[in-house]
C-alpha cells in the first residue's frame, strides 16, 4: 500500500513538472518576439528544381512547346422565314451572314514546316481554321484529312514552333505512363497536362458520321484507352509517352457508357479517355507531307502577309450573298452556293461574262455553299490571279426572286465553267 502511494506521487510529481514547463514555454512564446533572422529561417525558403524528380517534366516542357489551339469559325446567318405558296422563302434577303467561332480543339506541331496534326471533328463544317500561339492566332489551311479516322493535318505559314517526335503506337504498353497535353476548354487553361497511365491498347470504339455526301455512316477504329483527364478542348492534343514521343491523338472520353465526342450534357464515367494511335495517321501525315511544295508553301505565306498589311486586294467586282438568303435552295429548286446580286460595270466579272442572277457553286475545284467561302479563298489571291468558277444558270431567276410563285416555274438550268482574272478595282465592294 505503501509503495502504490508513493508511486502514485511520483507520478503527480513529474506531471506537475512537465505542466509548470509547458506554462513556462507557453509564456515566453506568448510575450516574446521573434528576431528578423528566426522570421527568415521560417519565411525565406527555396526549393532546388534539380532535386525534384519525376518522368513527367522534361517532357512535359519540351512538348507542350508544340501544342497549339485549333480555332473553328463557321458562317451564321440570322433569318425570318415566311412561306410563299409552300415554300419557306426568306423574308430578309438584306441580312448579312455573320463569322462566329463554332468550336476549339488542341493540335500538335509535326514538322518544321507548319504542319498541325488534329482530329477532323475539331474543324468539321469550317469557313476558316486559326491556330492560337498564345496572344498569336494565325490562318491554317487543311491539307489532309479522314473524317472515317478523325484526323486532319493542317498547314500553318509562319509558324515558328518546334517539331515533336513521332513515336511507334504499335508498342505502346498497357501500365505505361500516358502524358496529355492540350487546351481544355479552350485557351483559358492553354497547354495543360493531365498524366495517367495506358488502360489499353487496342479498343474498338464504334463512331456515327457522314460521308461527303450527307448519308450517315458507321466506322470501328482502334483506339488507345487512357485514364488521364480528357476534357473537351483536348481533342486533337497529344498523347506522350515519357520520351517525349507523340503515341496519340486524344479525340473522346466515354460519357454514360457511350462513346461521345465531349458533350458536356452527361455525366462523365471516370477515367476512360480514348486516343487515336500515331501509327493511324502515319499514311494521312506520308502523303501530305509527299505533297509539301516548300515555294508553294511561302507564296500563300506572302499572300497571307500582304492581306493582313492591310493593302488593297484583288477582286472580281460583284455583290454576293449565300443563296439561301434568296432562294430556298434547300428545296432543290437551284443549288447552293454564292448568289450573284450585283456585277460592277467595267469589272473582271463583267468582262468574264458573269450575269446578275448567276450562282457560284465552285471555285477553283472546291464547292461553294457560302459567300464566305469565296470570299476568303479571292482573299488569298494576287491581282492577276485567275479564278476558275463554275456557275449555275438558270432563265426566269431574277423574275422568281419579285414574285415567289415563278419559282415552281423554273425550268432546269446550266452550269457553265467561267474563268475570272482577278484584279484590284478602285472602289471596294464585294
């Protein structure tokens, strides 16, 4: 009993100790002051950048050099439609189409010559195709693309950027790291990099689309599946390997259990992210590149410069409009294309043989289905310049466009092939 008591006072002893030492440390901290040197020993750190490891930040720096913004712009036009003995007719022909930005994606820089590999998604439907570099958005043309694949390869004059390397997707490994970059959400989060690792490498993924001439179709393509972040905005980036190769293009995520390409209407399923593999789009990247003309190349880059100089620029001397804003061309009736609603007297066009009423439904080989269109592709040009236009013709139009019930009336026309030398005229219009 004795040796309990005693004891239990050695231990209300030391815990007298320790509570009078810990009030002692706890009022000299409370009343005291630190001195500049303790503040700077707690406050004025650094860290070595050379001792921090890892995989990812060699190549994360050298490749996200190469990855830029893709820019959609597609023509809109603001209409109120009315109906005239059964046809919808536009009620607005005046109203003038209007360029808005559809759609961002991400690319990635291949060559030393400009060349951008995306998915075709990303600029599908386009008037126009930019490229962002950060404040810099530059003109790109598309040389190449599969819509069956989802691959487009685009050409950027002036771009200044260095080439990644094109890696071997045929040994991409499942468990290896998978580092993707690109622009999600466009270019608020400009070059970001998610990393995960390679969940598989050969999935069959069913994708919808249409042909060129709008029949719907179905297609299988074998992708790489990864689980880093795939958001929308990556689509056309790349999917790295830790040597800094170019393995993959990421181009969907599964969404619900489906496949789909970045609709943000779903709720996403974690951690599924698909990549078309690099080898995919070696014979798309072969032949483009097969087809590069260095002169051709810089010619279109001096046209580029000299429109954004500001400079008068050739011109065949019409007003135009889409024809939907006259006809209903989605009828049938007539085609689509650039409706001509006014030739300037002593013109290119007049000399041609161009007429009031005449419809341009192609141009130098590419089809016309919007005034856009054409007018970028006269932008590019130099004075001197000829366009080769094919035409539809058809008698009795201009009567139809005053009085909607002729349009039933209207017989089958002509497409003629009309050549047009470009030059700069002195008053501006279009």
């Amino acid at each position: 009993m004795t040796a309990r008591k005693h004891l239990t006072a050695m231990i209300a002893s030391l815990l007298a100790l320790v509570l009078a030492l810990g009030m002692g440390i706890s009022a000299t901290a409370g009343t005291g002051t630190l001195s500049p040197d303790e503040v700077s020993a707690i406050v004025d750190t650094t860290t070595n950048q050379a001792e921090v490891t890892s995989p990812y930040i060699e190549v994360s720096k050298k490749a996200m050099e190469s990855v830029v913004g893709v820019n959609n712009y597609q023509v809109r036009q603001r209409r109120q439609f009315g109906y005239n003995y059964g046809f919808p007719f536009e009620q607005r022909p005046d109203m003038p189409e209007q360029e808005m930005r559809r759609g961002t994606g991400s690319g990635t820089v291949i060559s030393p010559y400009g060349h951008v590999l995306t998915n075709y998604h990303v600029i599908d439907g386009a008037s126009r195709v930019t490229v962002n570099v950060g404040e810099r958005e530059l003109q790109a043309s598309i040389v190449g693309s599969d819509s069956v694949l989802d691959i487009a390869v685009l050409l950027v004059p002036g771009l200044d950027l260095p080439a990644v390397p094109l890696g071997d997707s045929d040994a991409v490994q499942v468990g290896e790291y998978a580092i993707v970059i690109g622009n999600p959400l466009g270019t608020q989060f400009e070059r970001s990099v998610t990393v995960g690792i390679v969940s598989a490498v050969s999935r069959i993924m069913t994708s919808t689309g249409l042909d060129r001439y709008g029949l719907r179709t179905e297609s299988e393509n074998q992708m790489i599946q990864v689980d880093a972040a795939i958001s929308s905005g990556n689509s056309g980036g790349g999917m790295f390997n830790v040597l800094g190769q170019l393995q993959g293009i990421p181009t969907l995520k599964l969404l619900d259990g489906r496949s789909s390409i970045f609709s943000t209407d779903m709720t996403s399923v974690d951690n599924i992210g698909m990549c078309v593999p690099i080898n995919v789009a070696k014979p798309l990247i072969r032949s483009v590149l097969e087809s590069y003309d260095a002169q051709e190349a810089e010619a279109e880059a001096a046209q580029v410069r000299e429109q954004e100089s500001g400079k008068p620029r050739p011109r065949m001397g019409v007003r135009i409009g889409t024809v939907g804003a006259y006809l209903p061309a989605d009828q049938g009736i007539v085609p689509q294309g650039a409706f001509i609603a006014d030739v300037e007297a002593n013109s290119p066009a007049e000399a041609a043989g161009l007429h009031l009423g005449d419809i341009i439904v192609e141009a130098d080989g590419e089809i016309i289905t919007s005034q856009t269109q054409l007018i970028n592709r006269i932008q590019l040009m130099a004075e001197g310049d000829t366009i080769q236009l094919k035409v539809y013709r058809v008698s009795g139009l201009l009567d139809a466009l005053e009085d909607s019930s002729k349009l039933r009336g209207l017989g089958t026309g002509e497409y003629l092939d009309i050549a047009v030398q470009l030059r700069v005229l002195d008053e501006t219009e279009m």
